[in-house]
C-alpha cells in the first residue's frame, strides 16, 4: 500500500512506478495466499492446532 501511495502521489503515476506497486502487490498477495494454504494443511492434515496436539511442552 505504502509503494501505491508513493507511486501516485510522488512519482505522479509514472508508468514504471505502477508496474513495480503492482509487482509488490501481486507478491504480497502470493505470499498471504501461501500462508494460508500452508496452514490450514497443518491444521486440516497434520491435525496440529489449538488442541495442543504434537506441540512442545515444557515443564518448569
């Protein structure tokens, strides 16, 4: 968001400061999606998850 804002309001709207907000954005959002998926196989397949199971204890 911070390269969009950036992109319009200092570099005027020039067309290279587009393509690279639009690289950053499109990355981020892979990214975000990755996060996701990855997660929800640790939760859905791995089975690990609030329940606490398969998470390290320690005993003090």
């Amino acid at each position: 968001m911070v390269v969009q804002l950036l992109s319009q309001f200092l570099f005027k709207g020039k067309r290279w400061s587009v393509v690279v907000a639009a690289l950053i954005l499109t990355g981020s959002a892979y990214a975000v999606s990755m996060a996701g998926h990855y997660g929800a196989q640790l939760v859905h397949i791995e089975g690990v998850g609030p329940q606490g199971k398969f998470l390290e204890e320690h005993h003090h």
